[in-house]
C-alpha cells in the first residue's frame, strides 16, 4: 500500500509561515501545499509552532490547508482544546476526509481526551511513546508505552488502522544509543496486532544539529522501514528522500519491480490521496 | 472485538469502455465497459465484481488454419469479415476483435489501405464495438496502424498491441484518434508495469490501457500465466496504478494451437472425440483465466462461448450480457 508520508512543511517555525499565520496570508500557504503534494505527500500535518496560541488562528490555518488540497491532514497541536477547534474547522471545510491527530502520549490525561475527541470526529490518532516520566531511554519502556496507548485506543473503539505509534526519534548527535533503541522498539511495536497499527516517526528529530542533515535522515529512513516503519512525517520535498523510500518499497516487496519504477513513484506523487485511503 | 474478516482493497481496476454511440461520437448501438472490480473475481460480498465481455475472432482473410472443425460453424461465411462478425454477433459474442493477419508480411501481406478498409466495413456492417489487433509483427504493425486507427476515429475501439520495444506508433495514433490500447508484457508483471509507464511517460492515459500479459493454454503453461494475472492484480487492488488495469485474454489462438484440440480421434483413440474435445479445451483455458482475473475474452468456437459466458453468469449468481449503453 505504500508507506504514508506525512508533509511537515506547514510549521509556524517556519519564518514564511508564522508570518502566513500572523497575518493571514494565505498565498504562502496554498504554495506549501502544492510543492508538498508534488512530493508525493499522503497527508500534510498542520502546526503553529510558536507563530500564535490563539484557537481562531489554528482554524485559520487548518481551513486556509484544507481548502487548498485534496489531502487528509494531520493536526498537529500542543492541547486538546486547540485539536478541538482545528477538527470543527476541519469537518466545517471537508466533510468525511480523513484526519490524524498528532499527537496524543501516554499520559491519562491527555489519552483519555484525545481519544474522546478521535472517536467524535472519526480521526486517526498519533500516539507518541511518553508519559508524565518523560521519553522512553529503553526498548522496554517504548513498548510498554506503546502497549498502553494501543490497548485504550482499541478498547474506545478504533481499528488497528486508525492507530499510529511513534517511538520518538532522538538526536544522533547527542544520543548515540538511541537509534538502535528506536528500531528495535519499531520491529516490537509492529507484533502487538494482527494487523498491526501504523508505527510513524518524526524522521527530522535524528538529524538535529548535525552537519549531514539529509543524508542521515534518508539513512535511518531507510533503516526504519526495513525493521518495519509504515508512515514518517518529514520532508516530502527532499527528492533524494523520496527514491530512497521508493527503492525500500521495492526491496521490501511493497512494489512491483519494474525498470522504470523511479518514474512510476514520481508520477504517483501529486497524483492524489493513494495510501491515505488505505 | 473479532475483527471483519472481509478483505477491503485500496485501490480499484479501471474501467474501460470500448465503442462510441452517436452520442459520444461514434456509431456503435452499444458500447462494453470492462473491469472496475474492487476485489477478486465474484467475491461480491467483498467489493464491486466488473463484468467479463467475451468478444468472437475474426480475420481480414479467411482462416487457412483454423481445423474444420472450427469452420464448420461460421460456413461461407469465413469468406467476408461482415458476415463473419454477424455471425459472432448471432452466436452470443459481446463484441468482436478483428485480427488482421492477412496484413502480416507471410500471411498475405496486405496494405496499410486494405487493412483500412476491412476495419471501415466492419464497423459499417456490425453494432458492436470493436477489438483490432495487429499482426504481431512489429514493422508491419506500425506500417497499418496509423491507417486503421484513422479508419476507426471516432469509435473507441481497442487496439493491440504496444511492447516494451515497440509502443511509440501506436500510442501516438491512439492518442490522436482517441481509441483504447492493449499493453502487451509476456508473462512478465514487471514488463507490464513497465509497457504501461512508457505509454503513459508519453502521455497517454493509463486509465485508456488494457494489460494482455499473454495467454497460453491449459497444459501449456496456464499456471505461469495465471500466476502472473493474479500477482498483478493484486498489487493493482493494493493501490498500484500501473497494474490496474483490466485484462484481456487472447485465448482462442492458443487453444486451438495446441494437439489437444487439432488431433483427431482417429490418430489418438483415447483421447475421445475432437468435436467435444476441442471447444471443451478452449472453454477449459478460458475459466481459468476467467477465475484468475481476466476481464475480456477472445474465443473462436460458439460452444466455448457459451461455456464461459454460463460460467460467468453462474458465478456472479445473475445473467450478465453486454453493458448496453
């Protein structure tokens, strides 16, 4: 089916952006949009970082999004309250399409609420492996974690496939452990079902601070979906990113071999919502 | 919660519709669509199950080739491809596929305006729409084409075929003349994947293809053929839009090729009568092709067509006849 990349260039950390979000501005937007659909994006994930707090700037932005794709979103917020006016806006704008809720960690008091809120407005939900301990350090805690977010989210009535886990992703450059930690915590995380749930990460995270950003983000990319990753928000845009997750697709039996298997992934991409639909 | 066990896929075969009415600019009475199944062959309780067409053969010369008994039914009628195809028509065929073989340089070798004119009278003298197929030989084919196709604008017809190593002609005639192709890969689903992203780096729509991965009969490699039509359906099913397409399935050439159909009683006693025999052979290759995925059938012999066009209506539990448009 492909695996689901989630385009993370619609940041409020983004100078263009935070300044598209202060003043409304909704050509710098509809501009993120296009080349991220053209990078072959299954959703795009909706973030104000630190531009604004306000509620009515995040259906701002998430309708100015929807309006301008045919992609599902995923919302990307700090509290329940902001998810709650980004999902009105949403369901306001597009109807039925599909959404994920990014993110929610395992922490009662912030599962509980997501998960009200996934069921009401049928979302998928992202469920990152933290608590009120803050992030996992080992394999055990990431699949403890895991297990605990699975477990509620399956008993409030979702489906394997409307369930993302994200074992956090940490900084080679500070951390050099931690990577070996993360796949091992992906190949556990993917034997909790059958089928199992969608296991994501946020790919950039790996490469903070480091010289070779690309390069090592396409290599543990890669990496990740051989332990069995299906999904990453990161950057769609990057072209050397997307043949490397091409050739993993291939190599892992996802795709059907064929010579021109480069072309066949590029003209898929901007072809509209494929995997998102899976 | 025990979960569905129903299989839903993400992805769909296309639909392909071959003639034009007046209303879309041709002159057909009717029209077939193939495919745009989203599951497996008749699990309806799954998705949506495409209806099969089964089209009869004809030739722009009479069939030298064909056993007797293959004759028998058609009579004089094998001497002009009109009535032929009325004939076909008569017999239960959705639609009709002319091959012109008496185009190919040892059959005759006739000439891009002959083969032309055969396909104008045909289309004159029958309702249905129309399967034209080339020689196979690639020179040839790409001498005829440019005229057949223009001889046929207008009637979304749907012509074969392209290869890896030859598609550029036909693909730029069909695009002008806004017909249907056939992508021709020999068992291999990734030359299939590869024909349809050739055709479409040209341009050309991979909604507008029908994939032949080629066909052989029962008890001559059927089981290759068959796994590859399942294999690329799948990962059409799965979401692969280069293998979502439907299939088209040549079958009566292969049959009647084979011993199994041309020997007699006489030569080989235990085999049992030739005249039961033979189109019992032909509709043998066709059902399996029917269950590994096929979507349009080419048959020679009106009992074969009636056995698969029973198989068809009895596993989809209803009657299926031509999509009347």
């Amino acid at each position: 089916m492909g695996i689901i990349l989630i385009g993370e260039r619609i940041n409020g950390s983004f100078k263009d952006v935070g300044r598209a979000i202060q003043e409304h501005d909704k050509t710098v937007i509809k501009d993120r949009v296009t080349k991220q659909e053209a990078g072959g994006a299954d959703y795009l994930d909706v973030n104000m970082g630190a531009a604004s707090r306000k509620l009515e700037d995040y259906a701002w932005l998430v309708q100015a999004v929807a309006e301008a794709t045919a992609l599902p979103l995923s919302l990307d917020c700090p509290r329940a309250d902001m998810f709650r006016v980004g999902l009105k806006a949403y369901r306001e704008t597009v109807g039925e399409r599909s959404v994920i809720l990014n993110s929610t960690t395992a922490e009662d008091s912030k599962l509980i609420p997501l998960l009200e809120l996934a069921v009401e407005f049928k979302a998928r939900i992202m469920g990152v492996v933290m608590d009120e301990r803050g992030s996992p350090q080992d394999v055990d805690r990431r699949l403890e974690l895991g297990g605990k977010i699975f477990a509620a989210a399956t008993e409030a009535g979702l489906s394997p496939a409307d369930i993302f886990l994200d074992p956090i992703v940490m900084p080679v450059k500070f951390m050099q452990d931690q990577p070996k930690h993360i796949l091992n915590a992906i190949q556990q995380l993917t034997t909790l079902s059958d089928p199992p749930c969608h296991i994501s990460i946020g790919l950039s995270n790996i490469s903070s601070k480091a010289e070779e950003r690309k390069l090592i983000n396409r290599t543990f990319m890669v990496m990740a979906l051989a332990m069995g990753l299906d999904a990453a928000i990161l950057d769609v845009c990057d072209e050397e990113m997307r043949q490397s997750v091409a050739t993993a697709e291939l190599l892992l039996g996802m795709e059907i071999y064929s010579d021109g298997y480069l072309k066949a992934y590029r003209q898929r991409a901007g072809s509209g919502p494929v995997a998102a639909a899976a | 919660m025990v979960p569905d066990a129903k299989k839903t896929w993400g992805g769909k075969v296309n639909s392909v519709t071959i003639g034009a009415t007046p209303a879309a600019g041709g002159t057909r009475a009717f029209t077939v669509t193939i495919g745009g199944s989203a599951t497996l062959p008749f699990l309806d309780f799954e998705g949506t199950c495409g209806q099969p067409a089964v089209a009869m053969e004809i030739c722009d010369t009479y069939p030298q080739e064909w056993p007797d008994l293959l004759r028998e039914p058609f009579g004089d009628a094998l001497q002009d491809p009109v009535r032929w195809a009325r004939k076909c028509l008569e017999m239960g065929a959705d639609l009709i596929c002319l091959r012109l073989d008496g185009c190919h340089p040892d059959h005759g070798n006739r000439s891009p305006a002959e083969a032309a004119q055969t396909v104008k009278q045909v289309l004159q003298g029958v309702p249905a729409p129309l399967i034209i197929w080339g020689t196979g030989n690639a020179d040839k084919d790409n001498e005829i084409f440019p005229a057949v196709a223009e001889a046929a604008a207008g009637e979304n017809c749907l012509i074969g075929s392209i290869t890896e190593d030859n598609y550029k002609t036909l693909v730029a005639v069909c695009t002008a003349y806004k017909h249907k192709i056939i992508a021709e890969s020999p068992c291999d689903v990734n030359m299939a994947k590869q024909v349809n992203i050739l055709a479409q780096d040209m341009g050309f729509p991979v909604e507008n293809i029908v994939i032949y991965p080629t066909c052989a009969a029962l008890g001559y490699g059927l089981e290759y053929i068959y796994s590859v039509m399942e294999r690329g359906r799948l990962a059409g099913l799965k979401g692969d839009r280069m293998l979502a397409q439907p299939i088209i399935c040549d079958i009566g050439i292969e049959a009647w090729g084979v011993k199994e159909a041309r020997v007699s009683e006489a030569e080989i006693p235990d085999w049992g009568p030739q005249r039961q025999r033979a189109p019992l052979w032909e509709a043998s290759t066709a059902l399996a092709c029917l269950l590994a995925g096929g979507d349009l059938f080419i048959l020679r012999h009106p009992e074969a067509v009636q056995s698969l066009k029973k198989s068809i209506a009895e596993l989809a539990g209803a009657n299926i006849t031509a999509a009347a448009a």
